[in-house]
C-alpha cells in the first residue's frame, strides 16, 4: 500500500498485526518515510538491487 508518510510506523504495526511478514519498501528518497520504516521493523533492513 502506498503510504509515503510521517506516521507510516503507525499505519505499518497496525497492518502487519494481521500478516506473517510485510514488506516496506521506501525507495529511500526520504529521510522521514525512511526512519518510519525502520521504527515499524524488527530485522535490520538491507538494500537489494534486484541483479
């Protein structure tokens, strides 16, 4: 789901509540969507470049 916002940690625990895994995938254009995304996980994210 696209939620590219400042209380993505938020709408992501209450989604991921339902689900085995979740991906969140930010693009890491923004430094505030970026430190949502890492507040809502428990494993340290890494980068994949799909080659």
């Amino acid at each position: 789901m696209p939620w590219p916002t400042p209380d993505l940690a938020k709408r992501g625990a209450t989604v991921a509540a339902d689900y085995n895994w979740v991906v969140i995938d930010t693009g890491g254009e923004c430094d505030v969507v970026v430190g949502q995304a890492l507040m809502v996980t428990d494993e340290t994210p890494s980068p994949w470049h799909g080659r």
